[in-house]
C-alpha cells in the first residue's frame, strides 16, 4: 500500500500536474471563503498538501494527532489566522511558547515544509493557514477517519499573542463547564465539545496532564475513585510517582492511531484519559451524546466534519486582510 500512495503522490506527479494546468499569475481576489478558491491559482494544492501530510505519515503516525491538535490550537485562538505557527519576535511574544504549546504542540516542520513545496508551484498564493487546515482534514483521513469538503481563502494574521493562548485554550485540568463557556464564547455550542474532543480518539498525552488522578485526585492524596482499576495499574505503570515521568507518553484510548469511537466507548467504561474527558459522562446532557458516539461511529463522524468545518471558519481573515506569509513562521517584511 505505501509503495502505491508513494507512486501516486511522487514528486514527478506532482510537476505533470502543473506543467498540464493552466496557473494564473494572480490569486483570487475573492473575499469570502469557496470551496474552489485556488481552482485556477493554484489547481494542485489539495494533492501538494495531501502527499506532504503522508510523507510525515510514514514515518511518524503521531504526527496526524498532532496536526489536528496544531489547527484546533490555531483556530481557537483569535481565530484560524496560523498565528500558532509564528516565531517570537521583538514586537510580540508567540504561541508556540504558551503553556499548552510549549513542549507539546507538534507539526511546524511539516507545515513548513508544505509550505515550501507550495512556494514552488504557486508564489505569495496560499495562506498557511489554509494549508494547515487542509493538513488536519489530511490527517484525520490518513487515520482512517472521515473526508470532508474544506473552504479555502483564509489569509495569514501578522501577530500572535502568548497570552491569549494562555488564556483562550481549554485546559485539561479545567472544570466542563469552563471548557463549555470558552467553546461557546467562540461560537461553538456544547455539542461542538462532546465531538471535538472525540479527536481523542488518536494521539498521546503527557503524564502530568492526567497524574493527578493516579495519585492525588482533587487534592485528596488518594487516586481518582471513577478511574477503572485495570486501567489505573496501566497507567501507574506508564506514569510512575516521580518528577521524571511528567514527560511520559500515554495513549489517549486504546487504538491512539486509529480514528474511530474508541475514545467514547473508552468514556462509558470509565477508562477515559484525562478528567476534562471523563467529565462528559457526568454531565447527563453530554453523556447522552457519548453514548450515541460509541455505539454509532457513522452518527461521530458525520457530527464531526460537521463541527470542524465550524472550528476552521473561525474568525477567518479574508479579502484584503492580514496577509499571505511565504515563510509560516514569520510575517512579511
């Protein structure tokens, strides 16, 4: 199978595809989103974006999770504007640096390199903002999840803000209902948090985001009581008492590379990861909808394509605003 995706999505492919359709010099000078934006600017995005997801793929099945992870992170703060993707500079402090990013968000060498293939073909014509959401829909498919229709013409913001991210972003450590109010004051509606944080279903967290519960549940000095007891020995195992394992990797469910109901099923039989997760059975609104997910994979993800086409039109910048960066991690001179 990888030998035939390599074949198909070879570099050589790629260069017959342009050298064969018709590029204008100039972008589209639309100013909302279209699915068909860079149909006459840049007709080969689409395959550009879905062969650099899978050569990162191939060698790193984290990276899908990570990239999911690397939009939502976007788009949640100040909306979809690939500010999560900007260096420090002297005039602001960035996101990559912020608590939640800071030694966890991956994927940027991966945009960047997209980005630099797309440069190749199409100069100053695509946002990395929208090639980043293009790279999250390519990594949910390469993980065996759904495909769904992206709207394109988003431009690139020229700030970012540490703060904000701090800020903005859902935390694990978070009651449900801080999590629901900063959905909401997106835009976004409670069951916008019951499908999204289905993309649980693949990726790994880090020990300290959920050590708390194997030994100090709520200040209480004693494990998380909800916690199944298989599980809890798993995880101790994974994630012994000590400073040194805060680094550690723990699947997020039990199939981390593969996008399916998993991670609801894992809900319902109380060995969910992370407390902010677990705490949607608890809520009968939100364990309603867990329940359906884990027995109906076809109901999750037809809900999700739905929610992520919400979250990548957040806040989008279009028309004459911010700009198209030719290098992610910095803006335009």
């Amino acid at each position: 199978m990888g030998s035939k995706l390599f074949s198909y999505f070879s570099f050589p492919f790629l260069l017959g595809l342009y050298l064969f359709s018709f590029i204008s010099p100039f972008p589209s000078a639309y100013s909302q989103l279209d699915y068909r934006f860079y149909d006459r600017s840049c007709p080969g995005l689409s395959n550009i974006v879905r062969y650099g997801v899978w050569a990162a793929y191939k060698n790193d099945t984290r990276i899908a999770a990570s990239l999911l992870r690397l939009h939502f992170h976007d788009c949640f703060v100040n909306g979809c504007d690939a500010s999560v993707l900007l260096d420090d500079t002297d005039d602001f402090k960035g996101e990559k640096n912020a608590f939640p990013n800071r030694n966890s968000a991956r994927g940027y060498e991966v945009i960047d390199n997209i980005k630099a293939d797309v440069e190749r073909f199409c100069p100053s014509t695509v946002s990395c903002v929208d090639i980043l959401t293009l790279a999250a829909r390519e990594a949910v498919v390469l993980a065996g999840g759904p495909f769904w229709q992206v709207m394109l013409g988003r431009r690139d913001g020229i700030t970012a803000s540490q703060q904000a991210a701090n800020e903005q972003l859902p935390s694990p450590f978070e009651p449900l209902e801080n999590i629901t109010a900063k959905f909401t004051s997106k835009g976004l509606d409670l069951k916008d948090v019951v499908v999204l944080s289905g993309a649980h279903t693949i990726g790994y967290a880090q020990c300290f985001t959920f050590k708390s519960r194997l030994y100090n549940f709520q200040g209480s000095g004693k494990p998380d009581p909800t916690l199944d007891s298989s599980a809890f020995k798993s995880l101790q195992s994974m994630c012994p008492n000590t400073d040194s394992s805060n680094s550690n990797l723990a699947p997020l469910d039990s199939t981390a590379y593969r996008f399916d109901t998993t991670y609801y099923t894992n809900l319902v039989s109380k060995t969910g990861l992370l407390e902010s997760d677990q705490a949607l059975t608890r809520d009968p609104k939100t364990a309603a909808m867990v329940n359906s997910y884990s027995t109906n994979s076809y109901l999750f993800w037809n809900d999700f394509t739905t929610s992520m086409a919400k979250l990548g039109n957040l806040g989008v910048l279009t028309g004459d605003k911010g700009q198209i960066r030719k290098k992610c991690g910095s803006v335009n001179l």
